[in-house]
C-alpha cells in the first residue's frame, strides 16, 4: 500500500535529515545537538538501533541534557 503524499514528503526529510547530519557528525564529533537530531530522524524512520547509537552518543556528549533520555 504506497504511503500518503505527506508521509512520503516526511520520509523524504528525514532521508535528507540524516544524510546530512551523519556528514556533520563527521566532521563535528563533538556536537551533542547533531547526534540528538539525528537520532530522532532515525526514530521516524524507525531505524531503531540506529537511533539508539545516537542518541547514546549524545548523552555522552553532553550528559546534562535530558532530551535523549
């Protein structure tokens, strides 16, 4: 059953969302923000263990935010 049009628009971003943001985690390891963000596109994807590992990163980075938790 193919996805509604703003689902599919979702997806899309997310795909792009995350793109991106691993290629800022490259080069900006240290960025607790990035790794949240992109551990909550890998939620809406539901790349669950994906998510995980980022939003892990993300605590580790900067345990005093409770966002990731």
């Amino acid at each position: 059953m193919p996805l509604p049009d703003h689902d599919r628009e979702s997806a899309g971003r997310d795909d792009e969302a995350i793109t991106k943001l691993n290629d800022v985690v490259t080069k900006l390891s240290t960025c607790s923000d990035c790794y949240y963000n992109l551990g909550i596109a890998y939620t809406h994807k539901q790349q669950w263990a994906e998510a995980e590992g980022a939003l892990k990163k993300s605590i580790e980075l900067k345990p005093t935010n409770p966002d990731p938790y």
